[in-house]
C-alpha cells in the first residue's frame, strides 16, 4: 500500500511505514496535478501539513484514498467531516509539537522585550557608525520575569508554553471556553512532579491583567478574529502579543495601529493572513518579530510527528 507524505515526513517515519509494509512516497505533488497522481498510483493514504488542501473535490475523485493524515494541530486545509462521512479516517498529531511551539512563542516574547528582533538588523546595516545611538534606542527593554502572562487557548499548545513560562518566574492566567481548570506539569529536571494550578479568568480579565498574550486556538468559524481593535483597547499599555496559532486570529491592521499608537509594545507572528503571501505592511513593521510558519519546526517534533502518523496508519490500514 502506498502512502503519499505530499508535504514531507521525517526520516524516522519512513522507517516506521516501511518496516511495516508500506511504500513512502515524499514527492511534492503540485495541488492542481495531485486528483490525477492519487489514482494512477494507487494511493491509499494522503499525509499533509498546512500547505496541501484535502477538500470536498479531491475527496470524491479519489475512490481509491482510505486516509487522510495531517502532521500537526489543526485541520483548517482538510474536510474533516465531509471525509469522515465517506468513510475516511482522518488523524493529525496534536501532542507531538506542543513544545517546538511553546519554545517558539517564548524565543519571540524575549526577542521582543529586549528588541533583538530589530536591534539584530540595525547592527547588520549600522552598528559600525551609530553604535551609541542603537544603544540608547534599544536600551529600554524589560524583563519576563514577574510579569502576568494570559493565554488563551488552554489546550496542549498552551499548557506547554504555561510550564516554561512559569519556569521563568511569570504568573499565568488562562481563558478557554471549552477548559474550565489547567493543570500545568513544570517537567523541571530534578524538581520532582510539580504540578502548578493556572487560573482560568474571562477574556476580558484575561485582556485587562496581561503583559503578555498568546493566542492557541483555531480559526473561527465565522472568520472574524478573536483579537481586534476592541480587544486591544482593553489592554495594558505596552503589551507583548504573541500568534503561532492560526493566521487571521488576530486582525493583522489594528495589530499595526495599536503598535503605531503605543498601545502594543510588539508582536510576534508566526502565521499571518493569505499565507504564503503575507501583506507587506505587516512584514515592514519594526514591532513585529516574525517567523515563516516554524512553530513544529524543530527534528524533535518532526520525528514525534512522522512516528505518530506512522503507528496510527499502521493500526488503522493495516
């Protein structure tokens, strides 16, 4: 049987699928040529990411497809239901990134707060003639420690990056409709199995308390974005907001004029809106620190992923 990893899979899952039997195809197959490809080569299982789209068309022009795998969270490029109906299984691996993203949103809070993000470039074109200058400009950051975090978004993801911000010495609050307390393990090496109560509070508390804010949950259905101009005027002033969820869960233009009127003190964004062609105002604002969608990105998270796909394949087709 024959499994198509169309936007990759590490190493370490190819191994599995093949030492069970499978054949591991990691051809990128352009979206529009993928219809024809899935049924001349017989496959039974389609594995994506965020790039390829898994939709209704695709669904019923390939008989032959029993599987559909996302290696990540969110399903936003697939249609869960309309596959599960014509008797599909659909997986994802929603445990295996949760730290790659955690580490990733607390690399850019620091980024931020201390102006690296911008102070890096700066020094790359001018530190050599306005070496005093970058210091005095560069020269006010703050630090985490003692500082209120407020999540929102309380499921893997956000339990993750709750223990390494608790690690660092900040207070955590959370907000999550579905979740009504967090438990978060601190997995500090030799401390033992402590375990840390975060409290839940309403978005508005939430918005109101925080000096830093992360997003970890996924696209509304209704397409509006849960952070806006209203949400962010009821902010501190100088708050430090952080998306590595899903593009347009934060309006990318009040996000630019709260930091152009001093209310956001910065952003960090690892997805955006209409990826993979975000707008050039967001990409041009010195407030943000920016990552091209790497959150899992990391070998670790990478093999968990294609371990993960592999042994739920293996159950599920074999």
């Amino acid at each position: 049987m024959k499994i198509l990893a169309n936007d990759g899979i590490s190493n370490a899952g190819v191994k599995k699928l093949n030492a069970a039997g499978f054949e591991t195809i990691t051809n990128n197959v352009p979206q529009d040529q993928l219809i024809e490809y899935i049924n001349k080569e017989s496959i039974v299982g389609l594995l994506v990411r965020s790039a390829t789209k898994v939709r209704k068309d695709l669904i019923d022009a390939c008989p032959g497809l029993k599987l559909i795998g996302r290696g990540g969270v969110g399903m936003d490029n697939i249609d869960v239901d309309y596959a599960r109906s014509k008797g599909l299984s659909v997986i994802n691996t929603p445990a295996a990134s949760s730290q790659s993203v955690a580490e990733l949103v607390m690399g850019h809070f620091i980024n931020i707060a201390r102006g690296l993000h911008d102070s890096n470039k700066n020094m790359t074109l001018v530190g050599n003639t306005e070496f005093k200058a970058l210091k005095k400009k560069y020269g006010k950051g703050v630090e985490l420690r003692g500082k209120t975090l407020g999540i929102i978004g309380a499921g893997r993801i956000g339990k993750s990056l709750a223990s390494y911000a608790l690690g660092i010495g900040m207070k955590v609050i959370a907000t999550d409709q579905y979740v009504s307390e967090v438990k978060v393990p601190l997995n500090i090496v030799g401390a033992g199995d402590l375990v840390i109560d975060v409290p839940m509070v309403s978005k508005d508390e939430l918005l109101a308390q925080s000096d830093f804010i992360s997003l970890h949950v996924p696209a509304q259905a209704d397409g509006k974005a849960v952070l806006s101009t209203d949400e962010i005027a009821k902010m501190k002033d100088g708050v430090i907001l952080a998306n590595a969820a899903r593009g347009g869960i934060i309006d990318e233009q009040a996000l630019i004029k709260g930091c152009q009127e001093g209310k956001v003190r910065g952003a960090a964004l690892d997805v955006f809106d209409n990826e993979p062609t975000p707008a050039i105002e967001t990409l041009a604002c010195n407030h943000f620190s920016l990552s091209p969608h790497i959150g899992a990105a990391t070998g670790e998270a990478q093999d968990r992923i294609g371990i993960e796909l592999a042994e739920q394949i293996i159950q599920l087709l074999n």
